[in-house]
C-alpha cells in the first residue's frame, strides 16, 4: 500500500490532469509537501480526504484511508444544550465537535474540517454570529443549520442558514437536518471564486 501519491499519480486518481492537481495545491485546496528534491508529495490519507470532501468516488486503493463520516462543528455556550446536540449527532453516526462562538471556533474549524457547523441557541438574533462564522476563512463555504428560539427562525433563514429549527426540537430532527444539508451540498457543484 502506497503512503505517498506524486502529482501525476494523483493526477490519474482524481481523474484530472496534472496542471489542475498543481492549481489546487498552489490555492491550498489539496495539501501536499515538498521533498528535499523540490517534488511535491500528496498523503494518502490526504488525498482520500480530499475526494471525500468534494463527493468524489472512493477508488479501491483509498478506501479505508480516511474516516469518511460527516463531522459537525457544534457551536454554542458551554452547557447542556450544546452536549446534549453532540450526543444527539453522535449516536447519528456524525462526528461531533463542540466549539464556544468567536476565535475558538475558528480554530477549532481549521484543526477539524466540519461538513457542516451547528449554532446552538445563538445570542442575540444570531446575526453576529452567524456573520463571523461566515468571515472565519475555514467556514465561508461551510453549510449552517441553526437550532434557536421560535422568534429567531425567520432572521437566521433570511441571513443564509441552510436550516433552521425552533426549539424545543424533537430527538433525531436536528441529525437528521444536518445529514440532509451535507448531502445537499456535496450534490452541488460548487462555484469558482
């Protein structure tokens, strides 16, 4: 089993050709490093994470080399409301992280790679939040589903949240809301910037 895939290899994998491999280690879109030759290298586990995450069938020789369940950022105030979401997403098969709103939640996305964040009970109108998440580089594109007070809902959906549900809500309806806005978004291409 192959641990490092070189460009063109990679290339072949992916089903691209080689200078579109390069462009999107140079965008940093696919991590690769440098050997003391100058040649670039791409990680196995990289590199099957890299499909994983754009929707890309799974070749033979990748499978195994990623955990490929989708993973949650939980954002909220420390508390039982954010542990009882990432129990509930948990016990759904979705990798759950919690995070307190602002830099933590930054940092935690870049360590993490979440498949789609979740606000609980966000202060205020969420808003604030919601627009912070959305300026932290690792979570523009990320999809939002929200879990907020009844007279919130309408703002957060106005604001872009891909869903959002008014509490109290129901065991297995915000899992399952999140597992439909992943799969939505990995069946959309997404655009060039």
């Amino acid at each position: 089993m192959r641990r490092f895939y070189t460009t063109f290899e990679a290339a072949h994998v992916l089903g691209v050709s080689l200078p579109t491999v390069v462009n999107w280690i140079k965008a940093r879109r696919l991590k690769a490093h440098r050997t003391p030759g100058g040649h670039r290298r791409i990680a196995r586990e990289e590199l099957a994470a890299f499909m994983s995450r754009h929707g890309m069938p799974m070749p033979d020789e990748l499978e195994g080399a990623v955990d490929t369940r989708r993973k949650a950022l939980v954002v909220g105030e420390a508390g039982s409301a954010v542990d009882h979401v990432v129990r509930q997403l948990q016990a759904a098969g979705i990798v759950a992280q919690p995070a307190i709103p602002g830099f933590s939640a930054g940092l935690a996305a870049a360590r993490f790679t979440p498949d789609v964040v979740v606000l609980v009970d966000p202060p205020g109108d969420g808003g604030e939040t919601f627009a912070g998440l959305r300026n932290d580089l690792a979570l523009a594109s990320v999809p939002v589903v929200a879990a907020a007070r009844a007279e919130h809902v309408q703002r957060l959906r106005a604001i872009g949240c891909a869903r959002v549900l008014a509490s109290p809500i129901p065991d297995g309806a915000l899992a399952e809301a999140a597992s439909e806005v992943v799969a939505t978004a990995a069946a959309t291409p997404r655009r060039r910037t």
